[in-house]
C-alpha cells in the first residue's frame, strides 16, 4: 500500500511539493480552498513529469494517487507526513496547525515558510514537538535542498524520520542546528536581493545586466561548489588562509550598501518591474519554468556524471531505488535483471529512442546480471572484470519517451574465460530490441584474458547449464544484413 503525504496549500511550492511525492511512489491529499488550486498543481505536475524523470538513471516507481481534499481533516487524515506550504501569515499558519492536530496530533508537520522559526510556529500548538521548519526551493521537484529547522521543544526522533522522508524522494535535509530568522539560504539571497534592488534604484546596472552578472560568473561557481570552496580555490595554491588575508581587508570598504535598504516606493516597483518586461516579456511564466527546468536537469546531470554537489544526492536516490528492486531470480526463462524508463535524453531527432541508449539499456541488463554471479564494482577493485569483445543488435520495434522497458539476459555459452549472453530489451512483454554479446574475463593489469575464480563460475555454470534447455533465438549467431525466412 503506498504511502500517504498531505500538502496543505496548493501554489507553486505545494503544487512542488506534490508532484516529489507524486512521482516518487507517495499517494498525496491536496487542500486548498482556491477553486484554481486542481489546475495550477496540475501544471506544476505536468512540469514535473516532463523533468524529474530525467535526473534517474532506473525506472521511476508507479506515480501516486492524487486527491484534492475538501477540508484539512480530510487530507490529513492517514498521512504519515504533512507540509504545510500556506501563505507567510503566521495567524493563518497558526490555525492549519490547530487544524491539522485535531485529528493528527503525532504526524510530522514541515513548513515551507521561508522566514518564521520553529518556535514561532509552535506557539500555542496542542503538539508543539512535532512541528517544524522543512524550507524547499522551487522548483521543488527539481532542486534537493529542504532546509530542516527544528526548535529546543522538537522531538529528536521524529526530525531523523523528517529526514530519511526527504531522503527517500530524493531531497538533500541541511539540518540548521540553530534557529534563526530566514535560516540559511534565504539570509543570503535576501543579501543579494538588498544590494540588487540599490544597483537598479542608483542606476549602475538594468535587471538584465545584474541576471547576466550572476548566470555568466559566480552563479555557475555556486552552483557546484558553494561560497567558501569557491573562495577557498581563488586563494590558490596558498588556500583560504591566503585568500582571507588578501581580500579580508575588503570587508572595511564601503562596497555594498547591504545595511542599508532602498525605500520601497511605487517608483522602484515599477522601474524593477518594467526592466523584468524588457528583460523576460517576451515568454510566458510557463515557457521559462519549462526553460528553466531543462537548464537544471542538464546542469544536475553534469555534476551527478561527477558524483559531486547536488549530483551525489541524485545518485544515493538511484542507489536507494536499486537497492529496493527485487534481485534477480532465475526461472524457466530468461532472467530479468534491468527495469528502466526512456528518458527525454534517450530520445532522437525522430523521436524515438536513439542507438547509443539501446547499448546503454544492454549494459544496465547485462551489469545487472554480472553483479548477480559476483562480477560487481567490488570484484572489479580486485583488478578483474568481464569486458565486452563483441555486440551485434537488431531494431525490432519502436520504444518512446516514457516508456517502461526490461532488460533479459539468457546465457548462450559459458566457461572459464567467456560468457556469451542473448539480452531482451522489451516493451509490454515484446522485444524492441536484442542484443548478442560475447565477454571475455579480463586479468586488468597484464590486460589479457584469464579464468573466473571459483566463486563466480560456481554461479554462472549452473545457469548457463538451466539456460541450455532454452529455446535457441532465432537471431543468436545472425550477420549484418542477413535475411530473415
């Protein structure tokens, strides 16, 4: 049975909040009053489905069910996480919590609120120790950081529970020790944001110009590896010791206006506005989320091919899907060992699924089956491996964005240096695609082919031995260009 999350408050980040949940297996109950709230969660979710799917490397798990409650009782009713993600009224936050604890008084409540701190939050609460502060950034079906603030009066236990959640749909939880006003990373956009509005107001830079500052210099810096990395690099060989003594000096010059903050006038407003017009008019708030979300997955994809900032938590979600995909079990046919779904980067100017990712989805089948005889990473640090000498595929049908593909492996020949396997690629039980492929056993350093140990070949002969009974495929052993009878 799936679980269950309840999301009260609709808008951008609700509707975020829904669609992680949604696409990471969670049933979700929707409140809110706002008869537009079924259409804007709508298409944030559609956003959502064209997007996070393509930050996996394995199949997504079947979406949740969603449900647009018709009051806070009902949506909360059975969930085992609430968020509340409602305008920054701390009396109307005070009144969901009311709410929400009058049926579920011992489920965790994050809220979204980008300023308040737990404890003001807790106020008057029937239970005070399991509300708390779960911050996200939008898009939130896209981007990991959920900032988890918990006061003295939170339960310890239930913000390790916060976390796990948060980890299980793909989040990174930053547990901010200390409550503060704005938490951590809103205090620095807010810096930002001050110094921003004081270079428009002055004159000295256009919307546009202070955008292309950002996007073209440090935001990219930022973005895979922070402040105090980035500086800790521009201090050179030397480090941050060097850096702060060469440019700590600066913090006494009267750059930045940051303690100070412009009047907020119908004059600002309308010049920050009308240079926003000029800037981005000419797209719709639509066309740039769905810009802007292709830009992050790119971006993401990056840096999780490096295994570094936000690109180790999209690999710890994949390795956490992995590790909850049944093991592979031998039958009376062929053995499943891969389940994928066709990404939007697996796709070709035609549409369909292009050939390298057919090579890609027989190398996820056939690893799968290599780490079912012993033949894993681990194996391979002890400097064997099996490598692939030869492959021969044939296209026999059609596979799609979104489609959920298979990946068998029959096991042709086998002895102590070879492994000849037939890999399936199907779609709703019908091969789109077939591969044949001969390995060989490799000694890595003297580069050369030697025998499987003992351990392996005491797992893979007897497969090969029950494989042997198997129909032959007709395509196994078949040239290029070879007729078919």
């Amino acid at each position: 049975m799936a679980r269950k999350a309840a999301i009260i408050g609709g808008g951008v980040i609700g509707g975020g909040w829904a669609a992680r949940f949604l696409l990471n297996g969670w049933d979700v109950a929707v409140f809110d009053p706002d008869p537009e709230a079924p259409r804007k969660v709508g298409e944030v979710l559609a956003n959502a489905r064209a997007a996070l799917p393509a930050l996996s490397d394995g199949p997504m798990p079947a979406e949740g069910r969603l449900v647009f409650a018709g009051t806070v009782t009902e949506a909360v009713e059975g969930a085992e996480y609430i968020q509340e993600s409602v305008s920054e009224r701390l009396d109307l936050k005070h009144r969901v919590f009311a709410q929400i604890q009058q049926v579920a008084s011992t489920t965790p409540i994050g809220s979204s609120t980008s300023g308040f701190k737990p404890s003001e939050l807790q106020q008057n609460a029937a239970n005070p120790a399991v509300i708390f502060v779960a911050h996200p950034f939008n898009p939130v079906y896209l981007l990991p950081l959920a900032e988890v603030v918990p006061s003295a009066v939170s339960d310890p236990a239930v913000i390790e529970r916060v976390k796990e959640t948060l980890r299980e749909i793909g989040m990174f939880p930053l547990h901010v020790r200390k409550e503060i006003d704005a938490h951590i990373a809103d205090r620095f956009l807010e810096a930002v944001w001050r110094e921003a509005l004081w270079l428009v107001k002055d004159g000295v830079a256009t919307t546009e110009e202070i955008d292309e500052a950002i996007r073209m210099g440090f935001g990219l810096r930022w973005g895979q590896m922070g402040l105090f990395e980035t500086y800790r690099v521009a201090g050179g060989e030397a480090g941050m010791k060097h850096f702060m003594a060469q440019f700590g000096p600066c913090l006494q010059w009267p750059w930045t206006r940051l303690t100070d903050v412009p009047e907020f006038t119908e004059e600002l407003v309308d010049l920050i506005a009308g240079q926003s017009d000029a800037q981005s008019g000419a797209y719709t708030i639509r066309e740039l989320e769905r810009i802007r979300d292709q830009n992050l997955t790119g971006f993401l994809r990056v840096l999780k091919e490096r295994n570094w900032g936000a690109g180790k938590v999209l690999l710890d979600h994949d390795a956490r899907r992995r590790a909850a995909t049944p093991v592979p079990v031998a039958g009376d046919g062929p053995m499943e060992t891969a389940r994928m779904t066709v990404l939007p980067g697996w796709i070709d100017y035609n549409g369909h699924m292009t050939e390298s990712r057919y090579l890609f989805a027989a190398s996820e089948t056939s690893d799968a089956f290599l780490r079912h005889i012993g033949a894993d990473i681990a194996y391979v640090g002890t400097g064997f491996s099996y490598y692939t000498a030869e492959t021969h595929i044939m296209h026999l049908g059609e596979a799609k964005l979104g489609d959920a593909l298979t990946g068998t492996v029959q096991v042709l020949a086998a002895d102590e240096k070879r492994l000849h396997l037939f890999i399936r690629i199907l779609k709703d039980g019908a091969p789109v695609a077939t591969l044949e492929q001969m390995l060989l056993h490799v000694d890595m350093a003297r580069g050369k082919t030697c025998a499987a140990p003992r351990a392996i070949l005491d797992r893979l002969l007897p497969l090969a031995q029950a494989h042997a009974a198997l129909p032959r495929p007709e395509a196994a052993g078949r040239h290029v260009g070879q007729r078919t009878a």
